[in-house]
C-alpha cells in the first residue's frame, strides 16, 4: 500500500510518494508465475544486495509466488514510475499485451511483462529489461527478504516451504541452508 497511499516500506529506506488515486485496489489475491525468481543488482533502497526480478521465459517447473492486486492502469503507471524513480510513466497497454512484454526504459525495472488475463483483466508486472542470463545474482539484503517473507507468509505459507522456495532461487541458492537463511531473514545473521 505504501505504492498507493504514499509511505516507507519496513525495512527500506525510501519513501514512497504514493499514486495520484489512492483508492486500495480492488481485490487481491495469491498468484502463481510460470517465470523463475532472481535477485540480481548490488544495492538498492534495500541496502547492499540484490532485488527481485522475474525472468523473461516462461518455465515448466518453476514458480514465482505473488500476490496480485486488482487497481487502475493509472495506478499501475504510478507504481511502475516509482520503481523506476520516475515522475510519471504511459503504459499502452494494448501495445504490451499484443507484443507480450514492452520495455520503457533500461532502468532495474524497465520492462512490462504481459502475464495472461484474470476475470477480464490484463495481467501485467514490470521486472528487468535484461535477460536474467545477463545478470550476476546477488544476495538480497535480510531486510528485503524479511518484507517478502512477511507477504508470503500473509498467504499461509509456512516458513519451512518459504525457505525451501527461497534457496531454489538464483542469488539465494548455494549461498544458505535453511537453517542459515531463516537467521539471515530473521535476525540479518549471516555466516
């Protein structure tokens, strides 16, 4: 919500400004991607480590779980400029869905990624406009992990299948077990 009213997420050191309409989305509901999860980049309001991206292919076998929020395109826009650390983005829409992607610049999160259709609502998220094949994963910072883990665990997901999930990742996996990983993420300990 802090993307809508305006605010500072726990844990991130930034303010958020908010959307031009702060009226909280919708619905909202658990979503499943058929697009693999990475943490890439080196620092970010976050602190020093990596950030979330999804990559551009589709999978068979990988998930990424999130939640999906039913708001306007105009708040959508306002979301994607504050990610990019814009004033204000267009989004055409219909040019993302018949494309199934659009890159709007070559920011951390430049490109629009068109995910199918919900009840007669065009799906869309913004994630890095480089394949994730060009990136070098990166730890993300324990703050992050700890806001993402707080979403997750929000869609009665239990911690032991969130570190499971975690250590799947590109940028997380090789670097914990999950006994490592649930200290990183609950206290910022790391060995």
């Amino acid at each position: 919500m802090c993307y809508i009213e305006g605010g500072k997420p726990e844990g991130s050191e930034k303010i958020e400004k908010g959307s031009r309409n702060q009226t909280p989305p919708e619905a909202e509901a658990k979503v499943e991607l058929a697009y693999p999860l990475y943490f890439a980049k080196s620092k970010s309001k976050w602190g020093k480590g990596g950030v979330a991206f999804i990559s551009h292919e589709k999978s068979k076998s990988v998930r990424t779980i999130g939640r999906m929020y039913l708001i306007t395109q105009e708040q959508f826009e306002d979301v994607v400029a504050q990610e990019n650390n814009e004033e204000h983005f267009t989004i055409d829409v219909q040019e993302v869905m018949k494309h199934g992607y659009q890159d709007i610049n070559s920011s951390w999160y430049g490109r629009i990624l068109y995910l199918g259709n919900k009840d007669g609502a065009p799906m869309l998220t913004f994630t890095n406009p480089l394949p994730m094949e060009s990136e070098a994963f990166t730890v993300p910072p324990s703050s992050y992990l700890k806001i993402i883990t707080r979403g997750l665990k929000e869609l009665d997901i239990k911690m032991e299948d969130i570190l499971h999930y975690f250590n799947q990742c590109n940028g997380i996996k090789g670097h914990f077990t999950n006994e490592e990983l649930h200290k990183y993420i609950v206290n910022g300990e790391r060995q």
